[in-house]
C-alpha cells in the first residue's frame, strides 16, 4: 500500500495500488512473472520460507500487485486470485462448509454458481437452500444451528434485485454464519461490501476489472477473520491464475474508473430509451426511480454499471430471432463488462424455486459498452423493427 493512500481519492488509488516501481528497475508496470520454481539462497531460509515468493502457485509479484490493488478498493484484509469468477465462489464456498451442513443462497444467483451448489456441494454433502433475494431481515427465518454461509448477489445479474445486504448480514452474524457477496456488478468502485457487513467479496473479474474481454480472472477478498480459512482452501485447491492474465488485469484495473463511469452513463441512458419504447414492458435496472429496488440501491450504491435487462411485451421467439440476428453492434455472447455491448434472451423460470419469475414477454439482458449510444440505439430500433414485422 502506497504512503497516504488513506488520504487519497479511490481515482488515484486505481492508478497507483499494487505498484512498486522501485522494485521494478523504475518501470510504472509490474512485470508478468512467469515461473514455477523460486530459489532460496540457504537451506534455512528454505526450511524457513523466508520469503516472499516460494512457488509460482503461490503467487508471483504481478499476481502480489493486483492482489494487493483489489483489496484496498474493496477495503478488505487479503484478496486472492483465482482462473475466474466461478472458480472464486467456488473456493470462497468451499472454505465454510463441510457434510452435513447447509447454506443459502439467493434464488437469483448467477447460473454456474447455482449448478456447483446443487451438483458439487450437494455430492459433498452440503445443502442448498434458495432464498427470495428480497426477503432482507427475513433471512433469520431461514437461518438453522446447520447453516454455515449467506450467499448473496446483489443486484443479481440477470433480473437484478438489490438485496438488504446490511439487514441480511445482521441476521447470519447473529447466528455465527459468514456472508459472502458476488460483487462483479457493482465493482469495489461502486459497492463497498465490508463497510455493509459482509465477509468474503467474490470478483468475477473478467468482467469490469479486465474490461477488454480478452482474459478469465476471478478475485476473492476477506476480512481479517475470514481470510485464513479462504487462504487455506485456495492453496490446498491449487488455484492460480496465468500470469499474461493477471498482468490483463492489472492493466485493466487502471483505467476502471473513467470505463465504469462511461459505462454507468451509457446504460442509464439506454435504460431510459429502452422504457419509453412501446416494444418494451420493462425496464430491469436498480438506478431507474422506477425500479423496485431503487431505494436499496440508492442508500447502499454510489454507482451502477452497464448492465441490465428489459422484459418485452409479449411477442413470438421468431419475433426476437428476427431481432437479435440482424443486430450489428450488440452482440450475443456470454460474458459483460467488457468494451462491447452484449445481448442476451433468457428465462429464469425454469431453475428459479424460492422464487416465481412472471413476465409479460421474452426477457433480454443488456450490457452496454463503449460505443456511442445514438449508434446503439439506431441498432435497436433497427431490431425492434425486425421483431414487429414478425411479432
């Protein structure tokens, strides 16, 4: 950590957490490290692990430096890298369970995490219990002596919902459980997770912290209390990201600020576009007065990203074929935060079950990129065309 950094704004923390140019032969950039084996000058430093480095699994000084960048953003004792996001909730899991036990999880939780619980932890022998992402204090219902962990997303990333995070994690530390939080939508910019109760914080970030689409990353940050127990599993799992891809990170780290801000500012403007169209029901965005969830959101955030979704009116799957293939900016693919803007359809009906997903129409999720918005829209409306000649 930098001199002063606490006095700093979180602008200059971006550009200057993690580095150590003296260290570097005065380079601004931390070196991709590449290596398995590290060298101990005497057998009792070697007997000792007397160093900073040991083995290139256990981390490099380029994997040390985005490390070392993330967990002062997010506020957190030790961050730990990982291959990418899912792995992140993976380990972040995996460090406070055993058989027998139980956790819940919010019913709106990205997909993949949904089917590690209810194939891996469930072989395992933890249960997974879903959980109405709106319930807030009500959690403590829910809570048993067997359950270990919260597992909250907020929003969620597909219909997101913003959770009561404060109220949530009040009632699982009553009850000694930990509270982990998928925090990729918001980012350590625009959600501080441990100054409203949390844990353990899980980056996907391949999505905004990358913001190129073009590496896999994951991020675990804990508090002090957590750390050790996250630390472990991650070692005794073997994780570790490729150095090209930390390095990705890193580089991509810098610039978070003026890209989220371009993105936050984009999407809002999309989202308002997107409401006042006739082809459309809804409009799924926290940062929109109109959204169910925007008091949370307000209260908690200081920011929202370039990601949300639209419920169309109803209308036939070849009506949204006709739209989405003719598309020339948006693209379809599985990822967001990057410099493109994405589309997806989806129907989280089918594996939704604390919850009953009701729409009027087919549902599609958005993220906006860096691209002008008027070109963006014109891409839309030339779509939302395409679907009225078929709806």
């Amino acid at each position: 950590m930098s001199k002063h950094t606490r006095k700093q704004k979180q602008d200059t923390r971006l550009a200057h957490a993690g580095r150590e140019p003296a260290r570097q032969h005065g380079f601004v950039n931390t070196p991709i490290y590449r290596g398995s084996t590290v060298l101990f000058p005497t057998m009792a430093s070697l007997e000792a692990n007397a160093q900073d480095f040991t083995y290139g699994r256990l981390g490099t000084p380029t994997v040390k430096a985005l490390e070392t960048a993330i967990a002062e953003l997010e506020g957190g004792h030790r961050t730990l890298l990982t291959p990418s996001g899912l792995s992140a909730i993976a380990a972040a899991l995996l460090a406070f369970v055993s058989a027998g036990d139980e956790i819940l999880v919010a019913d709106s939780v990205y997909r993949p995490n949904r089917r590690f619980c209810d194939h891996v932890l469930k072989r395992l022998g933890v249960t997974t219990i879903y959980y109405d992402p709106l319930i807030g204090a009500g959690i403590e219902s829910l809570i048993t002596e067997k359950t270990r962990v919260v597992f909250a997303e907020s929003p969620g990333s597909q219909t997101f919902e913003v959770q009561d995070i404060p109220a949530i994690a009040a009632a699982a530390h009553a009850a000694r459980a930990v509270v982990i939080l998928d925090n990729t939508w918001a980012t350590p910019l625009y959600f501080k997770p441990f100054a409203h109760g949390v844990d353990v914080s899980i980056q996907a970030a391949t999505k905004y912290i990358v913001g190129h689409a073009d590496a896999m990353l994951g991020a675990i940050t804990a508090t002090e209390a957590a750390s050790r127990a996250v630390e472990k599993t991650h070692d005794e799992l073997g994780l570790c990201p490729g150095p090209e891809d930390v390095y990705l990170g890193l580089r991509g780290l810098r610039s978070l600020g003026v890209r989220l801000e371009r993105h936050q500012t984009s999407g809002l403007e999309m989202a308002r576009w997107l409401a006042g169209r006739p082809e459309v029901a809804r409009v799924l965005h926290p940062a929109l007065p109109s959204d169910p969830g925007y008091a949370l959101w307000k209260r908690d955030f200081t920011g929202s990203s370039g990601l949300f979704s639209i419920v169309l009116r109803p209308c036939t799957q070849a009506a949204v074929a006709a739209m989405l293939d003719g598309l020339t900016l948006f693209g379809m693919g599985y990822s967001w935060g990057g410099f493109e803007s994405l589309i997806l359809p989806f129907d989280p009906a089918a594996y939704r079950t604390a919850t009953t997903w009701q729409a009027e129409g087919p549902a599609l999720r958005l993220h906006i990129g860096l691209e002008d918005v008027e070109d963006l829209k014109a891409d839309l409306e030339a779509g939302f065309a395409r679907l009225g000649l078929r709806a």
